[in-house]
C-alpha cells in the first residue's frame, strides 16, 4: 500500500469515527464486540505476520526493542486510562474547556505516533493484513475518544480539535520514519517496529482480557474471539 493511501487512512478514520458517534447512537455492546474482534485479530496478525517478519532482519536489536514497546504503552496507558483499548470514563472532568487533559492527549498522540513509525518500511505498508489490523484498532480508540468528548458537553469546536490532533499523530509518525529511515537506515525502521510490535501486543492482550470481565464465560465474545483469530489465520500468505 501507498504512503499517500496509508496516510489517508490513518488521518480520517478518526475523523469519520467522530462524525459517527456525533450524528449516529453508539451501542456499547457492540463497541465491545469490536474491540475483541479487532484485539484478536491484531493479536494474531502481530504474532503470524509481523514477529517473523521483525525477527528475520539482522539489523537491530529487536527483542529489547520490543520490550521497550511494550513497557512504554504501560506507562501511556497511566496517562490515557485505556482508551487504547475503548475504555470510556463517564462524565470526565473539563480541563481549561477540554474534556481530555493535555497529558491524556499526549499519551494518545504518542502511542499513534509511534505505531506510524514502521509503515515507512515499504514491507510494514505493503502487508495488508497489519495495516488492516492496526486500522481495526484504531476505529474503537477513536470511538472512545469522541463519545467521552461528546459525554463531558466539549464543544464541537473543541471536539474536532481533538480527534484532528489525535488524527495527524499516526500520519507524522509515517513521515517522521521515512526521515530517519532514510537517515539512520535499517536499524531504525527495525527498531520502530519492534517498539510498534510491542505496544500491540500489550493493548490486543489486554482487550482479550477484558473481553471477559471477572473471568465470566461470554459466549458471544468468546466467538467473536475465534472470529478475530480466524481471520488472522486466513490471511497467512
């Protein structure tokens, strides 16, 4: 896939995501089924596309980088309150008129960021299967932002200013990658997946895990599991 086309992708699912909770009644039934759909399928697709694809280049050091990842998204997720994985906060408390304070943003931001990185790399863009599955995950994220920005009675001004800055941070991790891959060479871009590679599989993790709260059996997620793997599976080259 094209930088141009994963740009776009990555600028307006956001924006249509909140132009869906603005005019459309979210359900939060289904919002939860989307969520363990697409965390097991990112989950399958990072572990049968993209953990091979890491641990096959010899620049780097991939498996600290991906620890890196993965504990960096911990500490995101101090800041954001797991709206990487959809949780929304009912009546959020306002902060100079924004329903989401700076370092909640800035956490969101950081984590798109970061996850734009490797789709410099011509093989990250060109494999369908994890844009389509990082695209997934980021539909319910933009989902949980906008319906706690449209809760907490945010202006529409104010709304949109959020999910467009939400919105550029995948899109400037892209260009930022082609920069300093180009720059710095295989090492970097390697390095930026395996980050990217890490924070995915704590935030599909985590949302299998709460896809059964209080370790209850949900036979409808529980499906909706299997359906996510399924897929994953199916898209095996």
């Amino acid at each position: 896939m094209s930088t141009p086309i994963l740009i776009t992708l990555f600028l307006l699912l956001p924006l249509v995501a909140g132009a869906w909770v603005r005019f459309r009644t979210t359900d939060a039934g289904h919002i939860k089924l989307l969520l363990a759909f697409s965390g097991a399928f990112l989950l399958g697709i990072t572990i049968l596309h993209m953990l091979p694809e890491l641990y096959e280049r010899e620049a780097g050091h991939p498996g600290i980088w991906l620890l890196a990842g993965f504990m960096l998204q911990v500490v995101l997720e101090f800041f954001s309150h797991g709206i990487e994985h959809g949780h929304i906060h009912a009546h959020p408390h306002k902060h100079g008129g924004f329903a989401v304070p700076a370092t909640t943003l800035a956490s969101l931001f950081i984590h798109s960021f970061t996850e734009g990185m490797p789709f410099a790399d011509p093989r990250v863009g060109g494999d369908t299967a994890f844009v389509a599955g990082v695209l997934l995950h980021k539909l319910p994220m933009a989902i949980a932002l906008a319906t706690i920005l449209q809760r907490s009675g945010t202006g529409v001004g104010r709304s949109w200013a959020v999910l467009a800055v939400f919105a550029v941070a995948a899109p400037l991790g892209v260009l930022f990658g082609h920069f300093f891959g180009e720059t710095l060479g295989e090492g970097f871009l390697t390095a930026a997946l395996a980050m990217a590679i890490g924070m995915l599989l704590h935030i599909s993790t985590t949302i299998i895990f709460e896809a059964t709260p209080d370790h209850r059996f949900n036979v409808r997620r529980f499906l909706t599991v299997l359906a996510g793997v399924a897929l994953a599976l199916l898209s095996m080259h």
